[in-house]
C-alpha cells in the first residue's frame, strides 16, 4: 500500500476512536451483571448462567447472573430499565418482554420504550409436566383429570406473563376448564413443589424440565412444539396427542437500559454471537432440549424487530381475553 494512503487510513481509524465516547472505547472493564427477573434454578436462569459464562470468556470479563424474581417477571425489568444505561446492568428475559407491554397497565417503567435490544439467543419448546403420582400417564387421560378435578388441581406458574402462566392459559382453553393456579417466583422453585408433590401440573420450558422427566422424577404428557425434540424422543407433541392448539414456545433476548451507547450494544451482540457458537454452551442447550438462534438473530437489529412483531401478535390474544395483571 502506499504510504500516504497508509497514514491516512490510520489517521482515519484513530479519528473514528476519538469519536467513541471514553467509556465505551474502554467497554468492559469491569464485571457485568445480567439481571434474570426470575428465582435461581429455573429455566431462564440456566439459559442465563450459559450465555453470561461464554459471553465472559469473549469479553474478557466476568459476566455474573443476578435474580430478581417477582410479578411475571416485570420486577428485574424495572430494576434494568432504570439501571445506568452504561452496558454493565443487562437483561436476559423470555417472551413476558412481548406481553407485558399489554398485560401490565400500570408499570413504573417503560417495557419497551426503556430498552435496548442486544440479539436473540434461543427458542425453546415447553412440556406438560405432572408430579411423578399424577393419575394420568397420556396428554388425553391427562385431559380428562383435568376436567374431573378442576379447581381442586393446583398449577404452578412463574406470575402473570410468564410463559408457564400464557401455556396454562392455552391449555385450560384448549380443555375448556379451570385449575388453581399457585405462582411462584420462577418455576425453579415450582419445580421442587412438584418433585415433593404438592404441585400436580406445571407447564414449563425443557430447559428445565428435560433432565427431570428422563431420570423418571416427574411425568410429562407433551411438548408443545410441531416437532419433537431430540433430548426428549419419546415424548409426542401435543399435535400427535391430539391438542393441536395447544402450542407455545419461549423465545428469549438480552436487553441493555434505553440510551446504552450503541458501540457498546454492538460489543456485547458481538460477544453473543460468539458465546452462541461455543461448543460447550451448543452441548449444554441441546442436552436441555434446545439450540441457540441463527446468528443473524442474535443482533439488536434483528432481536428489536421479532420482540415488536411478537407484542403486536399477543396485544389482541390479550384484549380479546380481556384479563390484565392489574
Ligand atoms: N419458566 C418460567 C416462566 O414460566 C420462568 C423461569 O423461572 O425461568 O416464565
């Protein structure tokens, strides 16, 4: 290359630097936080600790998981909303980001005007599960307890907009009844409730429920995908079980405070696309009855225009069921 066209290319390399604010010019120099809205244990925590853990070994940093649980899971996004919007203080949330914004008609936060999107990071199929005594052992017999004992059923939830409160709500009009439903902080805690038998049913992602049914601890009836899942084989869908309607997936993204320099939005997409391809973390997700999203969905571009198309999908299902969290 010539030389004067050497040094202006290098003059026009440290111009663009000297352009990025000092902060993110410097980004990360220290631990960052990722606030998961529910309890330890649970499915969106594991999703969590895997990513943050990969995601730290790309930027050089510890990446550490925290749990805010509570309220579908609007208390951690308050707590991130409001955070210094300096790339420190994340959000790793599931499908509630798309139906809170119509479900919670009082928030102290803006739930999607007070967020940055960072990428998408995994879809992941949901199962019925029932406590391993559960008078039932197919979707159809399962159907008909269901229907027989009503109220007396107690389901366990992670708060209204979480995804196992929006697969109950399929499921119970997919069966045309009611149970009790009992939320929990998370469904990590739900989970112990179920595995002592004082929860009957739960629908939960496989993130959490895979390596419960295969050791035999719980039951389960279905996935609520179109196709099975490969860490589950044996388990039909809920279409092969004959509820076709009854089908649901949680798709989950990482956010950053609205008005977190995009340079630094970038830095930590980019740090995600690579955690996603970490054969470690690619193992883990498959064992758990998931995969990570195609990288070009683990962008703010792409992430910020699937969590829009997804409230405006949910916003009437919502309406039209007239039932809101206050
Ligand atoms: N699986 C939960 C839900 O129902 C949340 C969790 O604990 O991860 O949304």
């Amino acid at each position: 290359m010539y030389p004067f066209l050497r040094r202006s290319l290098a003059a026009c390399a440290l111009l663009a630097s000297l352009a990025l604010p000092a902060a993110a010019q410097q980004f990360p120099n220290r631990t960052i936080t990722v606030i998961v809205p529910f309890a330890a244990g649970g499915p969106t925590d594991t999703v969590a600790r895997l990513t943050a853990e990969a995601m730290g070994r790309d930027l050089g940093q510890t990446v550490v998981v925290e749990n805010a649980g509570g309220a579908g899971g609007t208390i951690g996004s308050q707590r991130v909303a409001q955070a210094r919007p300096d790339g420190y203080t994340l959000l790793l949330h599931h499908i509630g980001m798309a139906t809170a914004p119509t479900l919670y008609r009082r928030l102290a936060y803006d739930p999607v005007g007070g967020f940055e999107t960072i990428g998408l990071i995994t879809e992941v199929p949901m199962t019925l599960v029932a406590k391993k005594d559960f008078p039932a052992t197919t979707l159809q017999e399962a159907v008909a307890v269901i229907r027989r004992q009503r109220e007396a059923l107690n389901y366990a939830n992670a708060g209204i907009g979480a995804a196992s409160h929006l697969c109950g709500l399929l499921l119970m009009k997919a069966v045309d009844t009611q149970m009790t439903t009992v939320p929990f902080r998370g469904t990590g805690p739900a989970m112990q409730e179920l595995l002592s038998g004082r929860i009957d049913l739960m629908c939960d992602q496989t993130t959490n429920t895979t390596e419960q049914i295969n050791s035999g601890a719980i039951r389960v009836f279905a996935v609520t995908t179109p196709q099975r899942v490969e860490a589950l084989p044996n388990v039909p869908t809920s279409t092969e079980a004959g509820l076709p309607d009854f089908q649901v997936t949680v798709w989950h993204g990482l956010y950053a405070p609205k008005g977190t320099p995009a340079e630094i939005t970038q830095r930590l997409s980019r740090a995600l696309q690579v955690a996603l391809r970490d054969p470690r973390l690619v193992q883990r997700f498959a064992e758990l009855g998931t995969a990570p999203v195609a990288q070009a969905q683990a962008t703010p571009e792409a992430h910020r225009q699937f969590w829009l198309a997804d409230i405006a999908k949910w916003r009437p299902i919502i309406q039209a069921a007239g039932q809101y969290a206050d």
